[in-house]
C-alpha cells in the first residue's frame, strides 16, 4: 500500500487506475481526538428523545405512617382493614408499589448546543484520519488488499443502478473483504438490548461519501452512505474513533479543495462579507525540540 500527495482515481468496472489527483490540504490537518469526541458525544446526546415515568406513579394513595410507639418501621403504610393491602408499605421507593427514587423528569436537559468552530475542526478532524493507514488498521477494518488511500473511485460510480455491478467495481479493488468480515462477525449484544428488538451487535464496514447519488449502495450489508454537502461526524467517527474506512466518488473529493464553500450556507452567517473557513494548523512544523534549540544556540 502507498500513501502519497498524489491519489489514483480507479474505475469503478475494473479496478484500473485511470487518472490522478493531488490529496487536497484538509487531509494535512492535525488530528485533534479531545476535541472529535467532545463533539461527538454532544451530537449523539441529540437524537435522544424526552421520557420520563408518570408524575403519580407510586403516589396514588392516601398512606400515612403510623408514627411511634408501635415497634415498626415508620414507613407510610396503606389505611383500611380486612385486606392484604391494609398495613403494607406504601410510596417510599424500597416498598412494593411505591415510587422509584429521584422520578425521571420530561424538563431534564437533554440535548447540547455545539460550538461552530468545533464542530468544523471536529468533521476535518475525522477526515484528516480516515487517510491514514495505521488509524483504519487499528480500527478494524480489512484493507490489507486495498491498492492505496484515500480511495477515490470515479465519479461514474454514483450512476450505477445495480447493486451487484457496485460490488463487482468494489471486489476488484478488495474492499469487499472488508464487508465481508464485518458480514461474518455475529456477536450476541450484553445487556437489555437483547429483549428489545437488537439481539446482534452491527459492525460498521465501509462509509461511501457522494456528491449526487449513493442508490446502488444501499443494500450492501455494513456499508453506510454520506453525502459529502452534509458529512455527518457520526458516520465519520462512530463511536468517537477515527479512522474509518471511506470511499471517495471523485466528484465528492474534489469538493474537498473548497471545503469551505459546501458549509458557507449551513453554518456560516448568510453576509456578503463572510470568511472562508481556515483550517486548523500545527503549531510546530518541526517536532524535533532539541534541533530547534541547538539551532538557536549555533545563531547566539
């Protein structure tokens, strides 16, 4: 595998490199993971919905302690007589049929607005790691085959109206070892989830982002669809990690250059006099700290 300035564009019939492209600067930026997974956690935060447990649960009764003196909890206990109800524990939170304890609230504060700034350097953060071999190794996913990244594919991809003409295109270029590793792990989920319709964990395989169109992509097993007009830091990063494995139409990755074109009209101020989004930079471009000082010394 080769990581250089320059990418291949491959065709999406048989995996023949067939023109080049310079990688554009957002893939040079620093990888920030503090900043990725603070924004990520607040954007999953998002799509919660409000629930809560019914105001009068547990508290639906006239129960009253019986006080002192009577060599019993003071726990307020059911009135009446010639019931098994009469005398039992009633709305404390360790009695049956009483209240849980701190009742959840519809009023709690459930989603979080995120800073502009971060969550641009968040998305180009995630993109800066989807290039680099070692953080979509470490991921998990199989690109041992895959002849380079960034993987760009034409743009002729977009137009294909059959998914098995997708996975051929995908085959001669190894990525389907990936999907189908993803398609062979099974692994039974820990916890509540298996009662609630989520037996199975879902492994996340290839990401596909498109300009136009991503049809023939849909019904292939752990590959997801972005549109590179609304890149979306959960499928970039799920989880919070970097490093997914994606895949390029060449008419998504040349609107790369003018990343900051794509967002002037989602996130920036709709002003004549708006700016163009700056990258993050390094602050050092030589990490070396004992040649900058011996440098230094050479000078005085």
């Amino acid at each position: 595998m080769i990581n250089l300035p320059i990418v291949n564009i491959y065709s999406c019939t048989d995996g023949i490199s067939i023109d080049k492209i310079s990688v554009p600067n957002i893939f040079y930026a620093p990888i920030r993971i503090d900043l990725l997974q603070f924004v990520h956690q607040s954007m999953a935060k998002n799509k919660r919905q409000p629930y809560s447990v019914s105001p009068n649960a547990g508290m639906n009764t006239s129960a009253q302690s019986w006080g002192t003196g009577r060599a019993v909890a003071r726990v307020p206990r059911v009135p009446g007589s010639g019931t098994h109800r009469s005398g039992q524990g009633a709305i404390a939170n360790f009695c049956r049929g009483g209240r849980i304890f701190g009742p959840t609230r519809i009023w709690r504060k459930w989603h979080h607005k995120i800073n502009k700034n971060q969550r641009r350097q968040a998305i180009i953060s995630a993109i800066a790691s989807t290039s680099i071999i070692s953080l979509v190794l470490a991921r998990g996913h199989n690109i041992t085959v895959v002849p380079e990244l960034p993987m760009v594919m034409e743009s002729a991809i977009e137009s294909n109206a059959k998914t098995k003409d997708t996975i051929k295109g995908l085959t001669n270029l190894g990525i389907i070892y990936d999907i189908l590793k993803k398609k062979t792990q099974k692994n039974i989920r820990s916890g509540k989830g298996k009662m609630r319709n989520r037996k199975f964990k879902k492994y996340k395989g290839p990401l596909f982002i498109y300009l136009n169109s991503a049809r023939s992509f849909r019904n292939i097993p752990s590959v997801s669809t972005c549109s590179i007009r609304a890149l979306n830091l959960l499928k970039l990063a799920p989880g919070g990690h970097i490093g997914r494995f994606c895949i390029w139409s060449y008419a998504s990755f040349i609107k790369l250059e003018d990343f900051g074109e794509i967002y002037k009209n989602f996130w920036g101020k709709k002003k004549k006099s708006w700016k163009s989004i700056s990258f993050p930079h390094l602050n050092l471009n030589n990490k070396n700290v004992n040649k900058i000082s011996l440098s230094k010394l050479k000078k005085i």
